[in-house]
C-alpha cells in the first residue's frame, strides 16, 4: 500500500537471460524499502526502467540505484523536468496564477507538494529510454504514450505491456496542469496528447497488460472507454460551470470541506482536462473514429454533447 489515494502500486521483474529488470520502483516509503529486496535480487538486477516519474513510480529509483548498481533508464521527458525543477514551479506558479488563484493560494499548493513528498531525492545517474538503442538487444521495447503526464512510456517485453497509468481498471487518473517541457512556455495540453496517444494504446490490444495500480485490466479497449465514459460524463456537469473561476469553482466541487492545497491542485487539473474536451470534442471523436471505438461511445457524444 502507500499514502497516496491511488492505494498500492505495482513494480514488476523480468529475467533477461544474465540479470533481472525492474519496471518502476515503487514509492519512497519504509514499508516499499523494506518489501523490494525479499521480492527482487538486488545483486542481480541489471537495469530499473520508469513509466513515468510520479512519485509512487519512481520513488525508491535513487535508492535502488545506489543498492544494486542497476542502469536507471528515465524518458527525456523526466530528465528534462529534474533538471529545470526550480525554474519548472516557477513557469507552473505562472499558470495557476493566470487561471485565478492567488500567490497565498499557490505558495500553499507547493508547501503541500513538499509536505506531501511529491519531490523525493532525484536520480544523479540514468539514462535516456529514447537515446538507448541497447534496449533492443535486451529485448525490451518501448512506446511513447504522454497525456497522463508528458512522459508516460509503455514497455514492451515479449508479449506483455507494462503500462504504468496509461491502462488502468476502473479509475480515472487525472492528467496534471504542468509546465509544456518542451518550450517552458505556457502549459502542457494533455487533452490533446492523450487524443493522439489512443492510437499508440490501441496498438497494445491482443498483449497481457501490466498496470501501475490494481491487480490486472480487463483489456485496452474497456480501460479507454471507460476513462473516456468517466471524461464525458464529468465535463458534461461542468459545462454550466464554464463561468466560474476556476479557484472558486474547485471550492465548490470539495463542497466547501477544508482538503488539503494538493487535492485542489489535482482538482483544478482535472477540471481544465474537461475545459479542453469541452472547446474540441472533436479531437477525441476523431481519435476513437480510428481505433474503432467510437461507436461503442456515439450516444455520448450525440446526446450530452450536442449543443456544445
């Protein structure tokens, strides 16, 4: 288990033939800590790969590091973002602050950040999965798949796909507001990304499919409908909202109760997801068009949807 309210998360072993890989790290708690090394060989691990660098992925990764000697391999994505992290809060106060909260507001969302450990101790040393052409030669493959964060990466080993946050049963992992890391101007639009990844999800159907949290998925097409279903169903209750600040109007979705600054971070990230479907179903409908799973979803769209 862990503290977060994802509940338990997963790492997962593979036996390459000379040494064992490790698919994410698990996160930074002494419970974790204790668990890895009667589950994992530490001696024999060779490499840790990370799907993503939210901090129950990668939180013992620098530990682990330091305990086996094991390559860590990061997307370009996360080493961009542990590299410029100072002037990453900067760029991120910046965007709260043009969508209405105020400077007491934001410095209260970052001590929270901290307080929450959302920033444990940064890998020192690590590789870049996109700049690794030995990956092949250890028969672990890889597919870029950003929208629930900028840096989401599948792995594909054999017949099985390690999906992080991407694939997941029954829950609907809210895409943070961030920083676009690749120009540090303006903000990271992960409606749009995530409309363009489907097709790159799509492509995992038919592998056995290893998610970040609960025991197992039911299979790549129920996870996206159902996080598409859960998308639609909670933009269509905001679309009276659009007028509302959007400080204002995280309040009113806690309905007034004291929650912690994070939950109204992870709140309004999730709220300017649904602004973005909002201005441009389209861009979604178009992408379940060519995966084959707009159908399945048309009333939906047709219904809820029509007069936007």
């Amino acid at each position: 288990m862990t503290p977060y309210m994802v509940g338990a998360v997963h790492y997962y072993s593979a036996d390459i033939g000379d040494g064992l890989v490790l698919f994410d790290a698990g996160p930074p708690t002494a419970e974790a800590r204790e668990l890895l090394p009667h589950q994992i060989d530490l001696t024999q691990l060779r490499a840790i790969f990370i799907t993503h660098c939210h901090v129950d992925h990668y939180g013992l990764a620098d530990w682990l590091q330091h305990s086996s000697g094991a390559e860590l391999y990061l997307s370009r994505q996360d080493a961009v973002k542990f590299q410029r992290h100072e002037e990453r809060m900067t760029r991120l106060a910046e965007i709260l602050s043009s969508y209405g909260f105020s400077g007491a507001a934001i410095e209260q969302m970052q001590r929270s950040f901290q307080n929450n450990g959302l920033f444990p101790t940064p890998p020192q040393q690590y590789r870049i999965v996109e700049e690794s052409p030995e990956l092949a030669d250890l028969g672990i493959g890889w597919v870029a798949c950003p929208g629930h964060s900028q840096s989401d990466l599948v792995y594909l080993v054999g017949n099985g796909a390690v999906t992080g946050d991407l694939l997941l049963q029954d829950i609907f992992q809210a895409p943070l507001l961030d920083v676009d890391y690749d120009t540090f101007q303006g903000r990271f639009r992960n409606y749009d990304t995530y409309c363009s990844s489907l097709e790159q999800l799509a492509r995992l159907r038919g592998r056995s499919i290893h998610p970040g949290h609960r025991e197992s998925v039911a299979g790549v097409d129920q996870s996206i409908c159902f996080y598409v279903i859960t998308l639609i169903k909670r933009a269509v209750k905001l679309r009276q909202m659009r007028s509302i600040p959007l400080p204002e109007l995280t309040e009113q979705l806690f309905g007034g109760r004291s929650v912690d600054p994070l939950l109204h971070y992870l709140k309004a990230s999730e709220v300017v997801f649904m602004w973005d479907f909002l201005d441009n179903p389209q861009l979604l409908q178009d992408a379940l068009q060519r995966i084959g799973l707009y159908d399945r979803l048309a009333e939906l769209f047709e219904e809820p949807l029509k007069e936007l």
